[in-house]
C-alpha cells in the first residue's frame, strides 16, 4: 500500500506540535555552532586557518539565509508539510557529508548545503504558527520558538564540548544527523498540514515573490527586519569569536568555554520568559526597544573597558552576558512583530525574516578575525557595530511608537 507524503493525522495536539516545530527551530542553530568548541582542532585537522575555519560557519549561515528565502515563500504556493520533510531528510544527508568531508573544501560545501536544508525547517515552522494562531496567542507560540532558536546557539557549544571529552569534532556532524533523522520521523508522525489547497497562492513563483517584493516595499518591515538581522549578526559575531577569546586569551578548557555559553544561555531563557509573560500586558514595540537597547549598553560598556586597558575574564563575561539576554528579548519581540506586519504572505515573511538573519549573521560572523588575530576587542568592536545599526534601524525606520505589529483589541 502507498501512503502519501501529505498524509498526516487529522488532528494533533498543539503541545507535541510546537515540541516539533521547535526541535526544527533548534537544530539549525545547533547545526551553526555545535562545532564551535573544536575549531581549534578542526584548524589542525584540516592544516587550515582560524579564518577559513570561521568561514564553514559563514557558509552554513549563507545556506540558512537562502534556504529561507526560497522555502518560506514556496511553502505559500506548495504547502508546509512536504518541504519540511524534505528539508528535514537533505539535512540529515548533508550532516553526513559534514562528518566525512576530507577537505576543507569539501567541508564548506556541506556545511552551504546543509544550511539549505536546515533552512526549511526554521521558516516553515514559523509559517504553521501563523497559519494555526492569531493575536497574542500567536505571540505566545512564536515566543516558545524564539526562545528555543535564540536558546540553541549558546547551548550548542556546551553540547558539542561534551562530544568533544569523548570524540573528534567530527562526531558532532555525526549526532546531529542522528537529530535530523528523528525530526523526519516526528515531522511525518505529528505535523499535518496547515496550509490548506484553497488557501495557497496560486500564480506560480512569480506571484510568490511579488509578494516578497511587496512587503519589502513596507519601510517599517525593512527596519524591523534589519533590527532582527543586526541582532543575528552581533550573535554570531560572539559566537564565532568567543572560542578563541574565552579558550586562548582567558585559558579556558573546551569543557569551560561551554559552561560559559552555558551561564549565558540562562539570560537568554529568562527574558524570553519574561517576553512570554509580558505578551499581551506590555507593547511589543516597547520590550523590542528594551531589548536592543541592553544589547548596546552592555557592548558599550565592554569596549570601554577594554580601551582603558580593563581585560579580565570576569567583565568580559558579564558583558556578554547582558548581551544574550538583550537578544532574549530581542528576538520574539522582532519575530513576532515582521510575521504580524507581513500576516498577508506569512510564508514569504517568515522567508524574510529568516533570510534577514542569517546574511548579516553570515557577513559578521568573520569579521572578528578578519584582521588576522581574533581578540577580545575585535570581538567585541564587531557585536558593538551590530547592535548600534539595530538600534539606528530601529528608531530611523521601525518607528515603534507608531505600534506596528501590535494584536488587535480581542486577540488575546
């Protein structure tokens, strides 16, 4: 008997399936910088640089960034369900090939790929929550994913120095096929689809598109995209920096430098907590503001340290500390906001959003090394620009006081 790749239960429970939705929000990140721990190895492995090490991480951002830009808005037009699936099986594949890559070339290419794939799930899972909930409930849900996105990143490291006590870096890419085949599995058990055939846009890839062009033409959507994306981007920029920072400047064993990643991802979990309780009491515009503005100080406040000759390992550590939980805030409130304002083409903002993110996140990621030696004020000097063009996008274009994005009296 043949079963189709659409079929799905008819109904499943909203909590197994924002637990799916949010493994496929997580494994990506995870994907990103699992390995960030072993780069000094992989520099060795491979008789590379700390740059072209760094630059496996801006592949698998530039493979996410395309990813989302093509899926979200081809899931408007094809569905949700059978490019998670696919998207889930290349991800499981590409991880493989990540695993065995005997060149560093051959490495990046995978690393490209599995971006692409691992893509699918980030903005698909966005899309079904837009598809199932409105209002502050939307909000709520999305909050859950962003919290698990935003989370994932600083506890990657943490769960790729554990592998790291008992294997080569190379069996980081192996757990995470491992992870990639269980979610197409959960995926073909508990995601039905959402998007119905009659409310699917027809019109082919052109009118998909158009409809990313269109919202593009919102200058509010452009700024609250460039808020999301800057904040990405002085994330990543920490995250690719920060091995070198806290392992050769501060001396701390790959085991150390995870529980570091570790103690900061608890800023980011409680105040995507708080985002969660405050949703529908307080304005989203206004926690976005609160958000990026902590991600500045605490930046602002580290290069002023750092330029009066103040390098120790405790302020620098509180320093990025108030950055992680800045983007705990940061981050739902801005996600939350573009799907709002783009609630016509949730798919093609969702692929926006996505693809806001990991650009920038792509094009800062290097830029703590770019000079050849990555230090703790090059690190910092890169998070600190991020942060200051979110804040400039968000005041010049975004305009949160005009109260974009905010649910309608009724949906709560």
């Amino acid at each position: 008997m043949t079963v189709s790749i659409d079929s799905a239960p008819a109904r499943t429970g909203t909590g197994r399936l924002i637990i799916v939705l949010g493994g496929l929000s997580a494994v990506s990140p995870f994907a990103i910088d699992m390995y960030a721990p072993g780069f000094p190895e992989i520099v060795g492995s491979y008789g590379t640089s700390k740059t072209a090490v760094q630059l496996s991480l801006t592949a698998c951002l530039i493979g996410l960034a395309i990813g989302q830009i093509v899926i979200g808005p081809l899931s408007d037009a094809m569905g949700r369900r059978r490019l998670l699936l696919a998207g889930s099986g290349m991800f499981t594949v590409f991880s493989l090939v990540c695993a065995v890559a005997p060149t560093i070339a051959v490495f990046d290419l995978a690393r490209l790929l599995q971006g692409v794939a691992g893509g699918a799930g980030i903005v698909i899972g966005r899309a079904v929550v837009s598809d199932r909930f409105t209002g502050t409930h939307a909000a709520r849900q999305l909050t859950t994913l962003s919290v698990i996105g935003s989370t994932a990143p600083v506890l990657a490291p943490v769960a790729g120095g554990l592998i790291l006590d008992i294997g080569s870096w190379r069996l980081v890419f192996v757990a995470l096929a491992l992870t990639g085949l269980l979610l197409l599995l959960a995926v073909r058990s508990w995601v039905p689809e959402s998007l119905p055939a009659e409310r699917r846009r027809t019109g082919g890839l052109r009118a998909v598109f158009a409809a990313m062009g269109g919202l593009l033409r919102r200058r509010e959507l452009v700024g609250y995209l460039l808020v999301m994306g800057c904040g990405l981007g002085a994330l990543f920029a920490y995250i690719s920096g920060s091995p070198f920072v806290f392992q050769n400047i501060y001396g701390l064993s790959p085991t150390g430098y995870s529980l570091v990643f570790a103690a900061n991802a608890v800023g980011t979990v409680a105040a995507g907590t708080v985002f969660g309780r405050l949703a529908g009491r307080v304005r989203l515009n206004s926690l976005l503001a609160v958000g990026v503005a902590i991600t500045v100080v605490s930046l602002a406040v580290l290069v002023g340290l750092l330029s009066l000759g103040i390098s120790t390992f405790p302020t620098t550590w509180a320093c990025l500390f108030g950055l992680t939980t800045g983007f705990g805030l940061l981050l739902p409130a801005s996600t939350t906001i573009i799907l709002a304002v783009g609630s016509d083409a949730p798919g093609a903002a969702s692929g926006l959003l996505g693809g806001a993110q990991f650009v920038l996140g792509a094009a800062a990621a290097p830029l703590p090394g770019v000079l050849g030696n990555t230090t703790a004020m090059s690190t910092a000097v890169v998070v600190l620009g991020c942060s200051l063009i979110a804040a400039v996008a968000l005041v010049a274009l975004a305009r949160p006081w005009q109260g974009h994005g905010e649910p309608a009296a009724g949906q709560a």
